[in-house]
C-alpha cells in the first residue's frame, strides 16, 4: 500500500516536471510561430509530442495505481497533495492557452499564403484570357 502510495507521489513530481518542460517548450513555440521559423517549429513541435506522450503514460501510470487503493487512502492523497494538483492544473491551463494563441496566429498564415495562392490562380487565368501565341512554324521544310 505504502509503495503504491510513493509511487504515485512521485509520478505526481514527475508530472510537474514533465508540464514545466513542455510550457519551456511552448514558450519556444510561441517565438518561433512569431519569427515564422518553420524549420525550428517542427523541431519543437516533435519535442512536445514526445512530452505529451509522456505525460500520458504518467497520467495512465497514476490512474491504475489509483484503481487498486482504497478511498480512505486516495482521499488522504489528494488533501496531501492538493497544492501538487493546483500546480500541475495551472500548469495545462496555460499550455492551453498558449496552445489557442498559437494556432490562431498560424491560421491567420494560413490563411494569408491561401490567399495569394488564390490571387496568382487569378492572374493565370487573367493571362488566358489574353490568348496563347501560336507556335510559329517554320517556313522551311525539315524534309528538304
């Protein structure tokens, strides 16, 4: 039971750690998507994926440890450590949020190089309408 219990502790440290390092790498997001530095943004958002992959096995870890303890323990877990909760809770509300901010900024990018795509289909089909030159053949004959 008790080793259940530290387990469970430190995968809660662990999880703190692993939500600080991924808002360290969202701030990084953040100046890249503000720098338009496409290369370095894949770079950080394959880092992130291997954090929230993490995270999801911590949160997995967690959940079946919890399953097998008894709830006079659990709740003793959670007035313990509720400060713990509070932090890593504030920590995936500002990865969030700079989730959201980032994502809009990238569909407005979106949408701009969308429109001059649009625009250059545009002038193409302006240029059509001009007609397209003849080939000129030649006036003599290859087969002479």
């Amino acid at each position: 039971m008790d080793k259940q219990k530290t387990e469970i502790i430190r995968l809660l440290k662990h999880k703190k750690e692993t939500c600080a390092r991924l808002l360290q790498k969202i701030g990084e997001q953040v100046e890249a998507v503000n720098n338009q530095d496409h290369s370095r943004l894949a770079v950080i958002i394959e880092g992130k994926e291997g954090l929230i992959a993490g995270l999801n096995d911590t949160d997995q870890k967690i959940a079946d440890l919890a399953c097998d303890l008894d709830e006079a323990t659990r709740e003793s877990l959670v007035g313990e450590f509720e400060e713990l909760g509070r932090r890593i809770e504030a920590d995936l509300e500002k990865i969030i949020e700079q989730e959201t901010v980032c994502q809009e900024k990238l569909n407005i990018v979106k949408n701009e190089v969308l429109e001059k795509i649009k625009d250059v289909k545009n002038g193409k089909v302006l240029l059509k309408g001009y007609g397209i030159s003849p080939r000129i053949k030649p006036k003599i004959s290859k087969n002479v």
